[in-house]
C-alpha cells in the first residue's frame, strides 16, 4: 500500500513539475541558494573563516543562476557549479554538503537527462576537480585525508547515482506505455480481423443457402408452367416440392441467422440445428431431381468419420457444385463421386451438358466459395471445364481438419 502511494505522489509531482517547469525551478534555485549561503558560513571548530565572507554567497549565487537552465544545457549547467564550488573550496570555504548542494543539483540533472558518456566525462571530472580542491584547501588540515577524499567522493556520487536511477525509471515507464498502446493495437487488429473473418463465414454460409435454394426454387418454377397444361399431375407434384424447397430454405436462412444471437451463456436459450452434413445428400438429391436435374452418388471406399467442420464443407460444396449445374449448364444428369482414402475424402462433381448462353452474366462466388471452404480446412479444389465437354468440381478434403485450425472454427 505504501509503494503505491509513494509512486502515486510521485506521478502527481512529476505532472506537477511539467506542467509549471519554470515555478518549480525558480523555486529549488532558491532553496539551494539558501543552503549554499549556510554552507558557506560553517567553519570546523577552532578554524578561522574565510576572509572573503561574501565570496561564498557571490560564487554559489552564480552557479544556482546556471542551474535555471539544467533542462536545456545540463552540461553547461555542471561546468558552471562545479567551476564555483572548485573556487569556493580553494578559497577556504568548508566542504559540507549545504555547500555540494548546487553542484550535487547540477550532477542529478545532468544524470537524468543525458546519456551515459556525457555523465561519465562531466559527472567524473567534476567530482575529481572538487575532491583535489577538498585535499588541498586549507579548510580542511584539521582532518584526515581519508576523510578529505571520501566525503566529497560520497556527496557527489549520491545525485550521479539517483538521476541514473531516476532516467532508468522513465525509460522503463515508456517502454512499459510504448508495450500497451502495442497490446491495445494488436488487440483492436485481431477483434477486426475476427470480425472479417466471421462476416466472410456468415456470406458464404449465406451464399450457400439462398442461391442454392433459390435456384432450385427457380427451376422447379419453370418445370412447372412447362408442364402445367400436358402433365397436371407432374406438376402438382413438382409444386408440392417447390413447397418443400422454400421451406427448406427457409429454416437453413433461420438457422444461420441464429448463429448470430446464439448465446450459449443464457440460460433456456434454445439450442441450434446441427449444421447439415453429407447424411442429408439424399434430401439435396432430391431436390434436385424435383428440379429436372438427374444425380447419381456413387461411394469408393469405406465411408471414414468426418469432424464436423469437414462434413459441413463436404456438403456445401457439393451443393454449390449441383447449384452450379442447374443454373448454368443445359444438362440433365450430373454425377458425384465419393472417395474414402487412408487420410482423405475425394469428390467429384461433374456433368456432360453444355453452358447455358447468358452473355449479361457476371463472374459469381461459388467456385470463389467452394475453394475458400476447401482452403479453410487444409484441402484443395479444383474447378474447370471437361476437354470432352460438361463442368467438372474436384476437391480433395482432409477426414480431420488442419492442425493450425481449431475444431470449432465453422468454415
């Protein structure tokens, strides 16, 4: 508790001295000033004082002067108390520390605001120059000369010791700003990065449902008023699944949307539907016939466990791929192939019709799509036309998704 408060007012007073520099400087110089001239008026007993009485308050005068500018020349700042200090002791005057006080001044700021060779050249020279000043001045014969050599050596070390301490603590204190406002930056670009991350899983998942419904929708639409008058039955049965399809579709949006206000923290929150898997390839089969469009599924090998995001990705792109089919190929029959190796699952979707004519169409997302989600798991996709004719999507999925991406990651 004390610590904390010690480097509270500490914080408060440095605030305080940035923000009125000149109060607080004119301030110490003053206070130095006042214990310069009592130094200068002490005298070891039975030692006679100086004759220059005045010599002392003139000499330490100036060099507090020179202190008003220790933000701005911390060097010169020393030179000029030390200069006086070294003059004030060669004429006699007794080396206390009321008298060090202006030089001591000058050596903490000059340790605090520049580098260590600057400290080193002026902080050590000045102490030398005093300390052969203290050996040879008379003031001082009453006393040893250990005590002559150890007392200066030990004032001026003191502020030489504490400004490096003091420029040691504000470097760390930036350092430590300088690895916050890092932390905060780095984690403002992963909440965007996530977030961009998960509109792209939201468009796809979207992507996937809307235009695959929808052209299904759409197809068996036009199926129906093309058999409205030859075939009545066929066409009752056709609109009966159009029904189902926009129903479908209709709980998929429902159910993606929900991932959106899914909070598994509240409690009685209603849980989700699974997210559809190749278990429901028999319901896109038939969808599609319902459509016009005949598929055949053929399994090669023994069907292997998928993790759940691998399933996902595996359905989505087989039913982009026969989406693809019944938009934009004049073909009745498509084919998918399922292959179970050691390490993968290979799919093949293709058919034999050529493109339908439609110059005003654009460049769409699904092959974008289906290779993004076959990425996103540590698989492969291909997509292209077939040398003798038709589309053919081909892609080569892991059983397990990558190492680097988590289970739970929904491509």
């Amino acid at each position: 508790m004390s610590i904390s408060l010690e480097r509270r007012y500490a914080d408060r007073l440095e605030e305080f001295s940035a923000r009125h520099a000149f109060l607080v400087d004119l301030v110490l110089v003053l206070a130095l000033m006042g214990c310069a001239t009592l130094g200068g008026s002490l005298t070891l007993p039975g030692a006679d004082p100086p004759d220059q009485d005045k010599a002392a308050t003139a000499l330490m005068g100036v060099a507090c002067l020179a202190l008003l500018k220790h933000r701005t020349h911390p060097r010169t700042a020393v030179v000029v108390a030390g200069t006086c200090t070294v003059v004030a002791v060669a004429l006699g005057y007794l080396v206390t520390p009321l008298l060090l006080a202006p030089v001591m001044a000058a050596l903490y700021w000059l340790a605090a605001l520049t580098d260590r060779r600057s400290t080193r050249a002026y902080g050590l020279t000045t102490l030398v120059a005093v300390t052969l000043a203290a050996v040879f001045a008379d003031s001082m014969n009453h006393l040893s000369l250990l005590l002559r050599t150890i007392g200066p050596i030990f004032w001026l070390m003191l502020p030489l010791a504490a400004g490096k301490t003091t420029q040691l603590r504000r470097a760390y204190l930036r350092s430590v700003q300088a690895r916050a406002e890092h932390a905060e930056r780095t984690r403002e670009e992963e909440a965007r990065l996530r977030v961009t991350e998960e509109r792209m899983r939201i468009a796809r998942e979207l992507h996937d449902v809307v235009a695959h419904h929808m052209a299904l929708a759409n197809a068996q639409a036009g199926t129906a008023a093309h058999l409205a008058l030859t075939n009545p039955e066929q066409t009752q049965k056709i609109l009966t699944d159009l029904t189902g399809t926009t129903s479908s579709a209709l709980r998929e949006l429902k159910a993606t949307l929900g991932l959106l206000r899914h909070n598994d923290d509240t409690p009685g929150s209603p849980g989700l539907e699974p997210s559809p898997g190749l278990a429901r390839l028999p319901e896109l089969v038939a969808a599609c016939e319902s459509a016009g469009l005949q598929v055949t599924v053929a399994t090669e090998g023994e069907p292997k466990p998928l993790s759940p995001g691998v399933d996902l990705t595996a359905f989505r792109i087989v039913q982009e791929a026969l989406t693809n089919v019944t938009k934009h190929a004049a073909a009745e029959a498509a084919h998918v192939r399922l292959e179970y190796t050691h390490s993968r699952l290979l799919i093949t979707v293709l058919n034999e019709g050529p493109s339908k004519p439609e110059p005003d169409r654009g460049r769409g997302f699904g092959v974008m799509g289906m290779r993004e989600r076959a990425h996103s798991i540590g698989g492969e996709l291909c997509a292209g036309p077939r040398p003798q004719g038709g589309f053919e999507v081909t892609t080569a999925l892991p059983l397990q998704p990558s190492p680097g991406l988590p289970e739970g990651t929904t491509p």
